[in-house]
C-alpha cells in the first residue's frame, strides 16, 4: 500500500475543453530551455506580451521567481534539479488544465528532466522551445554575473561551467538567439501556435 492509496483525484464539473472553449484558444506550456544567458526569460516575456495583447489566457513561470517561492526549500543538488523540474512540470499541466498557454523560462539542462515534464501532459500540449545560443556568447552576455563567479569557483555545478547541458533532439522550436532578434523570435513561436492551430490567426 503506497502513501497516496487514500487519496482520489475528484474530476470537476466544468472540464480543460470548457475552459479551452470559454477562452477561445487552446491550452499548452512552452517550455523555454536553454543556457543561462541564452535569453529564455527575455524571449519568454515577449512571447507573453504579444500573447496578452492578442487577448489569450497566459501565464509566465520563471527559474529564479519559482525559487522565491514554491521551490525556495531546494538547493541545486542533482536530486533537487530533479525535483524543481518536477514541480514546474506539475503547477505547468495545471496552469493547462485552466485552459490557459503556460510559458516556462528554465535551464532545465537534463534531456530526461525534460522527457519527465513533457509525460505530465497530453499529446500535444508540451511544446519545446530550444533557445539555442552559443556558450560563448552566453559567457560574453553574463547578465547575472553568475558565468563569471563560476569560472572563479563560487558556483559549484554550473550549467555550462561545470556541469553540461544537454541538448534537445528534437525540439518543437529552435530559436537561434545569438543570430536572430527577440522580434523574429517572438515571430516564430507566434507563428508555430498558428499554424499548429494553437491560438487564432
């Protein structure tokens, strides 16, 4: 007997298809990964912005917001990595289950941390945005300083430094971000919901 036997998930009256049909769009999380530095949270600001003014349910979860709160418990241990993910992935498939398009802005650097957040949720509803940007350039950018403090050894287990990033295989979107601007980016994740049949033309 697991410690969860007692516990049943309630379905509720008004279901995701009733949110989804209230907002006039469909739900999903675009999980934004990336090197520190690469631009997830600029992009992702401006994917929301775009979104907002075009009148859809949105909602931004950011890396260093979600450690203000929710995930302030844990460290950057690899079983605490492992744990924020989850609990991103867990808050990011009820954010869906509102009907709303949830955008997330974190390293999240493991391959099967990621394979894990996208098991949470439904067919295509968890769609992957790569913002690709080369270590150097990301070193050069440091907006937080935090490459810096790694080279200098105060950051132990620093993605990129440390610590590796794994690439996405096969990712929904590739955002070259050291090659194109946060417009043309913001175009591309705009354009991708479109044509996915995401949100209206």
């Amino acid at each position: 007997m697991g410690p969860h036997i007692n516990i049943i998930w309630h379905h509720t009256a008004v279901t995701k298809d009733d949110r989804r049909k209230l907002n006039h769009h469909k739900s999903a999380v675009l999980w934004f990964t990336g090197l520190s530095g690469a631009g997830k949270s600029t992009i992702a600001n401006a994917v929301e912005k775009c979104l907002y003014e075009k009148g859809l349910r949105t909602y931004l979860l950011d890396g260093d917001n979600i450690r203000h709160g929710i995930n302030q418990d844990l460290g950057f241990s690899p079983g605490d990595r492992k744990e924020n993910i989850r609990r991103i992935g867990e808050i990011s498939k009820l954010f869906v289950d509102a009907g709303m398009i949830v955008i997330t802005a974190f390293i999240s650097p493991f391959r099967e941390d990621r394979k894990m957040a996208r098991s949470l949720l439904e067919g295509e509803e968890f769609i992957e945005v790569y913002i690709k940007c080369s270590l150097d350039e990301c070193k050069k950018r440091d907006p937080k300083g935090l490459y810096k403090k790694a080279k200098a050894g105060e950051i132990p287990g620093f993605t990129g430094i440390s610590s590796p990033y794994e690439e996405p295989k096969q990712p929904e979107i590739i955002i070259e971000s050291d090659k194109q601007s946060i417009t043309e980016s913001v175009d591309q994740v705009i354009n991708y919901l479109v044509e996915k049949g995401y949100i209206p033309d």
